[in-house]
C-alpha cells in the first residue's frame, strides 16, 4: 500500500518519523457531506528513509498490504465474530434468547479487548513500518 506523507523529523541516516494523513471511506469532502466534525487526523510512523529525504518533504511512502489487512481483518472482524459466535452457538445449545444476548455482548468485549491488546503490542514493536520510496 503506497500513501503521501510528510517528513516530520530525522532520526538518523536511515530513519524518519513521517506523518501519513488516515484515510476514511467518506473521503473528507465536507462540502458535500452533512459534516460529522471530524478532521483527518494522521499517524505518525517510523520510516526507512533511502532516499535522503528532509524534514517537511513530501513523500511516497510504502507499507506491508498483507500485515496491514491483518490488522484490519482483527480490528473489525474478530469483534463481530465472537458477537455472533456468542449468539449462535448458545442459540444451537437451546439456551435462553437473554443468555444468548448476554454471552453475544461478552463476545464482543472480549474481541475488543483483543484487538486493543494486539493494537498495543503492535506499538510495542514499533507499530507498523513504512519504507520512504521516492519523494513527491
């Protein structure tokens, strides 16, 4: 997956910090929407930086499609299927509509919980990584 970003700093000659601006599905075009108040806000990354490229210099970077689908794939599946697994297994079991409710919630928090747990182990090691491409 390849994204503008800007050089925010230097950390040495072969790593910068950049700032890639996040993507959303409405596209930010605010004059065409309602509104929802929210401003894109970027993600700050360390980056191989084989080009030279300076602090404030626009960028091409590069990330890891497949690890950034399984990102993905954690942080909005794994919720929705322990929701429907703690629906549909008590529900084959013949248990009650409110335990099937209750274990279905409990599913989802562990999910969430989960995804949390990776998302700070993920920045433990250094989230994900970025490599500098060319400049822009």
């Amino acid at each position: 997956m390849t994204q503008i970003a800007t050089v925010e700093r230097i950390i040495d000659g072969d790593h910068a910090v950049v700032s890639v601006p996040r993507k959303s599905a409405c596209g930010h075009d605010c004059e065409e929407c309602a509104g929802c108040g929210v401003s894109g806000a970027a993600v700050r990354a360390k980056a191989l930086n084989t080009v030279g490229a300076r602090v404030g210099q626009k960028v091409v970077v590069q990330s890891d499609t497949k690890k950034m689908l399984r990102i993905v794939a954690l942080v909005y599946m794994l919720p929705v299927v322990l929701f429907l697994a703690g629906y549909v297994i008590p529900a084959l079991m013949g248990t009650s509509v409110g335990v099937q409710y209750g274990l279905a919630g409990l599913g989802f928090l562990v999910g969430i919980v989960g995804a949390i747990a990776y998302d700070r182990y993920l920045r433990a090691r250094g989230g994900l990584s970025f490599t500098i491409v060319r400049l822009f």
